[in-house]
C-alpha cells in the first residue's frame, strides 16, 4: 500500500517508512506496563474527564486518518499544539496505565504525521567536563573535587568530528560545560574548521555566554544550540542552580533566537520539589519558546552532589512528558534521551515510539567519556567509540524506523532555506 510520511519539509510517498503496526502496537502495551508508577493513583482521579477533552482537541486538529490528510502538517501544526491547555496537559501527565496507551499511541501518530519516520542521530563529542556552575543535580558541578578534569585540543575535537562524520553521522554536537577556557573564536574556529572538512550540522550546548559571544558562534557557522531550561519553576531554578536564574536562562534562549539559531531546550523530570503541574509548565514554556528542540529526560541521582539521596525520575512520566510534548510541539525535534535510555534498557525503543524522532550517540574517545559524568551509569559509557551505529541500526529496523540521510534541520517552513544554505556550503 502507498502511504505518506514528511522527511525535512518534503512529503515522500513510499510503504517502507511506516513501522509495521504489530510491533508498535506491542511496544505501546509494553510501555503502559513499566514500573513506577507513583505519580498516577492519587485518590479519586478528577482528570479523567480533561484527559479525553484534551485528546479530543488532538484528534480534531488532526482531522481524518486517511493517506490524503498526510502532508497538511504547515497549516495545521499550529492548531494542534495550541489547543492543548495547561490543565489539559496536567490531565494528560496524569493518565493512568490505560490511557497511557491512548497518549503514546496518539504521540506515535503526531510524530509520523509531521516529521516522518525517519530517525536523526546527532554525534555528540564532549570536549570539556570543566564547569564554573553548581547544579545541585549534576555530577560535572564545580564543587564535584572527586572528578577528575579534561579538556580536549581544538585538534583532538576535529579528529572526532571527522572520524563521526565518517561513520554516517550529519550531525555534530559540541558539549562542554560552562567552560570559559574556550573563549567564543576558539568555539567558532571549532565550528568553521569542522563544516570546512565534512557536510554537518554543527550543534552546540555549551551553556549560558553573553549575545556578543554567541553571536561570534553563529556567524562561523553553528547551525543549531541547545540551553536546557531545566525547569520552568522559577524558585526550584534558583534552589538547584546556585547563583542563577530561570530569567537569565530565558534571555540566553531569547539571544539564540534573535542569532538564528535553530534553538534546543528541554527539562529533567523527577526533580526533587517538581510537581505534575511543574512538567506541565515545563510543556508550555518549550511551546512558547517555539523551541525546534526539546530534550526531555529523567533525573538520575548523583552519589557525589546534595541530590545523591534523592529518587531518579519516574520512567512512565518522563515518557509522557515526552509524547505530551510532541502533542504540543508536532513539529520540534525530540530526541529519545540518554539519561531516558540509562532507566530502562528497553527506553529508546519506547521514547521513539511515543513522539520521539532522535538518537544522540556519544562519540566522545572513551577516557573522556567516563569523566564527563553528569550521572552515573550512562549507556554511553556501554557504547562503542561509534556512539554505537550499527547497534543503533539494528533496533531502528526492527521498529521499521529507517536512519535519516539528513542533517535533519528544522523542518518548520522558516528553515527550509538554512537547510539549503547549509547543504550547498557544506559541499
Ligand atoms: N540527571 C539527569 N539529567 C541531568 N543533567 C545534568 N545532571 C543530570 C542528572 N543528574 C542534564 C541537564 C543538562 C544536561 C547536559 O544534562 O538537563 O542540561
């Protein structure tokens, strides 16, 4: 049978995108079964009502599910992530392990309907766990003296990019922490140095700079930035992050915008002090930002920060935080996490079958890559050199989800220009 799917804002008609519909239907009853379910049963549930409200605005926005309806995405993407109200996301957060089902199932769709079946694998190269903040979460904070620092030569980077670049990724992510050892031309001599030698996206997630700085980024080249917002409560920003504030956070993402960037952001799930309404928020502020982006994964607690004693994230929740988000944003790229993939072994499987259209492998060389522990435990650190492609491979067959041969840009409509800029100059 011919069906449809949207690969980078072109409608493609071909059968061999569409996952055969047994194994996703397996896989959705798989999820609504995992464990850990703690945010769900609390006494009489007053939501049921919103959560079929709110599904209900999904579906009408997405109209008939008829091949003819593939490919209106442009008109109606807009409508389908704008109806969706905050209590209607808190109600959706809330599901319970039948209408779980019902929520991942309808993320699937969104997912195929706006962005394809195609699967985008960003190499991430982590070049420097050297970081000036505190994060009470995260294992690579300035006052962690029991980890042991590193910092890659702008040379040893280029090695990795082009090794990465080698092995099929189309895009590069450079991630350090809040590291001012690299000032911004040695940032934007990375990223012109590794778009002159291959034909990649170059994405960066080194934290907060000033505009002058990023801008300094952009004009080398960067295509794309991730800022992860954390999380959208103002006092629980200014409790887990010393010295910094969700307003300063959002006027870097506000610089990124302006700059053309394609901007990333995202929130951890399981914060301590983190509520369903808390994610909720978190939803709408990645759908204010407009984001193209959106990492969403769970918390996982580090021995050696104030939060080692603390829960990690409920898998259920960050796996609906995630569908619930490609319900609000059906045409941003979300990755399957790997703080998600760390939880379960089976979670990539899940995250890409309830609205997420990424994988971010590790490429970093491995005596990097077991420094720059942000939690314990990584997959990346199971992974080969490769960030493990063929492995990768095998799994996405196996869900009838083939690997993008793009760079995998934005495909809203304002980007379908930079995707052409950057593919001619790549060459
Ligand atoms: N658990 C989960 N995610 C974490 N991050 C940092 N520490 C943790 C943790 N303990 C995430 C943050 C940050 C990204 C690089 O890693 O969201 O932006």
């Amino acid at each position: 049978m011919r069906r449809y799917s949207v690969r980078d804002g072109t409608l493609y008609a071909t059968a061999f995108y569409l996952a055969p519909p047994k194994q996703v239907h397996r896989l959705h009853s798989m999820i609504s079964t995992v464990p850990g379910e703690r945010h769900e049963r609390r006494g009489p549930r007053m939501t049921e009502h919103n959560f079929a409200s709110a599904v209900k605005k999904i579906q009408d926005a997405l109209g008939p599910d008829c091949p003819e309806a593939r490919g209106v995405r442009a008109v109606t993407s807009p409508v389908l992530g704008a109806e969706l109200t905050e209590d209607d996301i808190v109600a959706l957060l809330d599901a319970g392990p039948q209408e779980q089902q019902t929520l991942f199932a309808l993320a699937d769709k969104v997912r195929k309907r706006f962005m394809g079946n195609a699967v985008h694998l960003r190499g991430i190269i982590e070049f420097s766990n050297y970081c000036v903040r505190d994060c009470l979460y995260c294992g690579l904070r300035r006052d962690n003296r029991k980890l042991a620092r590193y910092r890659m030569s702008i040379d040893e980077i280029l090695k990795v990019a082009a090794k990465a670049a080698a092995a099929g990724y189309r895009t590069i992510v450079l991630q350090s922490g809040d590291d001012f050892h690299y000032r911004a031309d040695d940032i934007a001599r990375m990223v012109e140095r590794i778009k002159r030698t291959a034909a990649v996206a170059v994405t960066l997630s080194v934290g907060e700079r000033s505009r002058k700085e990023y801008a300094v980024m952009r004009q080398a080249g960067a295509d794309r930035f991730l800022l992860k917002h954390e999380t959208a409560d103002p006092d629980l920003y200014r409790r887990l992050h010393p010295g910094m504030t969700l307003d300063g956070r959002l006027e870097c993402l506000a610089h990124l915008r302006d700059l053309g960037f394609q901007v990333g952001s995202g929130n951890i799930v399981g914060l301590p002090g983190q509520t369903v309404r808390t994610i909720a928020k978190d939803v709408v502020l990645l759908r204010a930002l407009d984001v193209e982006m959106a990492g969403i994964g769970p918390f996982i607690p580090h021995p050696d920060t104030p939060l080692a004693s603390c829960p990690p994230g409920d898998l259920a929740m960050s796996l609906k935080a995630l569908a619930v988000a490609r319900l609000a944003l059906p045409l941003a790229h979300l990755p399957a996490t790997t703080a998600l993939a760390t939880l379960h072994p089976d979670a990539r499987r899940m995250g890409l079958s309830c609205g997420a259209n990424v994988i971010m492998p590790n490429v970093t060389p491995l005596e990097f890559r077991r420094l720059y522990e942000i939690y314990p435990g990584s997959i990346a650190l199971r992974a080969p050199e490769d960030g493990g492609i063929a492995e990768i491979r095998t799994m996405l067959s196996s869900l009838g989800r083939p690997v993008s041969d793009t760079c995998g840009h934005s495909p809203k409509p304002e980007w379908a220009r930079a995707t052409r800029v950057a593919h001619t100059s790549a060459h």
